[in-house]
C-alpha cells in the first residue's frame, strides 16, 4: 500500500482540510489548521508532499517522526499543523483499512461515550446568563464562555466586577450544580489573573482556563496558590516536549492539547499518557470542524484521563458554514445529555462531503483573527 496523492482544501468559516490517497483506493481525511494561519499550513502540508508520496500509510509512527525529525527544524504552529492534519489522515485511512474506529487500534474504548461543552457569550461576552440557560434547555451540562474582555496588565476593578457579574448570572440561571468553565484566553496577566482567580472562587467553576499565557507557564503554580480551582491550558503548546515543561512547572489539572496543532493522535494520545501519569486531566481544544472533533473523539475514546469535550456546533467563530455541513453522517454527532456517542464508523467516525469541500475551496476562505486594542491604543491580547 502506497500513498499516491495529497490534497489541501481552505474551507469556511477558518479551516484547512488534508485529503490523502492510496493506490488501493482508501481515502484518509484530516484538518490541518492553524486559525488565521490556514493557508500557512496548508502550504507547509505541500512541503511535506516529497516524504509522503510512495510512502506506506500504514506506518504512521514512522512517518511522523520522519516530518517531525528529518527536516532538521521542528515544533511551532505551523509545522505541527501541518503534521497533525497528516496523522489524523493517515489514521483515518488506517481505520477503514481494518473497519474500525481508530481507537480500537489504540488500544480501545475506556469509556461509553463522552461528555461536550458548549460556548456561550462571544468573544466580548453578554447575556450570558440567558445563553446558558438555553445550552441546559437543549441537554448540556456546561457551558464555556470568555471571562473578559481585553484587560491592561494592571487594569480596573470594574471589569473585574463585570466578569463576576456574567458568572453570577449564569450561577443564578442554570444552578448550582451546572458546570461553567471560564477561558481567561490569554488576555488577562499575572497581576490581574491573581485577582480574577480568587474572586471566581465563590461561583464554583469548573475549571479556569488559560489564566496566563503558556510562555509564562512558571506563573500558573502561584495563580493556582491564589485559588482552590481547577487550573487548564495547553491550547498554544505543540508538542509531548512542550507539555513536558508544562507538567514539570506544576499549577495545572487540566491539560488542553489540540488534535489540529499538537501532533494529530499519535503525539496527543502520548500527551494524555504524560499528563495521567501526573494525575492531570485531559480535555482536548476543539473550536473546530468535523474531523478535528472526530480525532479529539478517538482519543478521548481510548484516555482515562479524558474528562469534557470541547466542540464547535453553534459557536460564535462559525460564520458562513458550520461543523455539520462538511459531514454525511451528522447523525453520529448528535449530543443527548451533554455526551456524545464514540465515533462508531472505520477510521475517525466522518464522511467528508467531498463535493462540498472542493465548491469551499474554489473561493477559499481568508479568515485571520480580529486585532484588538486598548484605550490609550496599544495592542491587547485578543
């Protein structure tokens, strides 16, 4: 078995898709994405053609570490991108070989089904209380929502009390017991998150996520110090190396790798290992499409750490298209009492509409993320 083709599709609302073939007339999908950077990704994925064509797909470990170690530089955005959009295709192809779901070939299912969130609020959060509300109405159990909006290192007491004020809202809404996770998004810093983590403390949430940024990974043990909360990133790491200085560096019980940026299955199923192995958590970051989401399934499916899953279906960046259009089977995502079912179909549990892919592609998509700034004009966090 051979691979024969590799094709790269910009579709909408913000994403990348890889499509691989064989001779033997297996097709393997994957999403090779980095928001705002798509066409980036796709061009790296291009690169990578050379070392993929004739290669055997079957031998997924091997073809991994070739892109990740044979071209002499390594890691980042765009080059993990690329790769895991790759793994994710290379397992898709893998399990339609055998017929079967992906995680049966990683060692199979810990678990029936898995719990999914939903967002509420936007990037500039409102009526978030109302918002949620609804979300619990249609069956989930927790919902996500960004804490603030753009904030100065040092900034006013004000928006921290608008921030309590939309948590309280949903508390007040949807109950005690209703899960409510809080991205801080980057956008807030360490003075700042100290203060924000120990006033959310009343409202019980679930977990606080990305309270600083990753780069400043060596804070997230005196935020935590600040709070009896759960403490969760990973979105911006890449690789089990970035994850491994994370883990070392304490602070984190929740650890948020993406299936897009982070390896594809193979390098995210080794991260979910890592971080079990420190009792961390695992809950993939999904703001993405179908097959991103299915991937994130996989290896929640087979992880015993997996706890929630993130996914796209309604979210504010959906413009234009949305999860569902791409797929034939969006009966298989369907979410009953906040979980969803394990993929059930070969490989990652998706068929792609092909037709619909290639008409997206034939005016790709130009998506990059909004530039923020504050009032006395620099730049803010977004």
């Amino acid at each position: 078995m051979k691979i024969k083709a590799v094709n790269t599709y910009l579709v909408r609302p913000r994403w990348g898709f890889v499509e691989i073939e064989t001779e033997d007339g297996l097709c393997g999908w994957g999403e090779a994405v980095l928001e705002g950077h798509a066409r980036a990704v796709l061009s790296c994925v291009e690169e990578m053609k050379d070392y993929l064509l004739g290669a055997d797909p079957r031998r997924i470990e091997d073809i991994w570490t070739t892109l990740y170690r044979a071209g002499f530089y390594r890691g980042g955005g765009v080059m993990m991108s690329a790769i895991s959009g790759i793994d994710q295709a290379l397992w898709d192809i893998k399990g339609k070989l055998f017929n079967a779901p992906a995680y049966e070939l990683m060692g199979g299912a810990c678990r029936d089904k898995m719990r999914v969130y939903s967002w509420v609020g936007g990037d500039r959060p409102a009526d978030v209380g109302q918002e949620a509300r609804k979300k619990k109405e249609a069956g989930f159990t927790a919902v996500k929502m960004n804490a603030t909006e753009e904030l100065q290192m040092v900034d006013s007491y004000n928006k921290i009390d608008a921030v309590l004020e939309r948590v309280a809202a949903i508390r007040e809404s949807c109950g005690k017991h209703f899960g409510i996770a809080i991205d801080f998004h980057g956008r807030v810093h360490k003075p700042m998150a100290r203060v924000l983590a120990k006033k959310l403390e009343e409202f019980d949430p679930m977990f606080l996520e990305e309270p600083v940024l990753c780069e400043n990974m060596e804070n997230f043990r005196e935020i935590a110090a600040c709070c009896n909360l759960p403490i969760a990133t990973g979105e911006r790491l890449f690789s089990k190396w970035d994850f491994k200085r994370l883990l070392a560096a304490g602070g984190i019980d929740i650890v948020q790798p993406d299936l897009s940026h982070a390896g594809g299955l193979t390098e995210v199923k080794k991260i979910a290992a890592m971080a079990e192995a420190h009792d961390v958590a695992l809950a993939p970051h999904c703001p993405l499409g179908p097959i991103a989401l299915a991937a994130c399934l996989n290896v929640d499916a087979c992880s015993y750490n997996a706890v929630i899953q993130e996914q796209s279906i309604g979210i504010h960046y959906n413009v234009g298209k949305s999860v569902l259009d791409y797929i034939k089977n969006p009966e298989d995502f369907v979410f009953t009492e906040g979980f969803v079912q394990l993929p059930r179909r070969p490989g990652l549990g998706v068929e792609v509409n092909r037709e619909l892919v290639l008409e997206e592609n034939r005016s790709p998509h130009n998506w990059k993320n909004p530039v923020w700034r504050h009032e006395d004009g620099s730049i803010a966090e977004w």
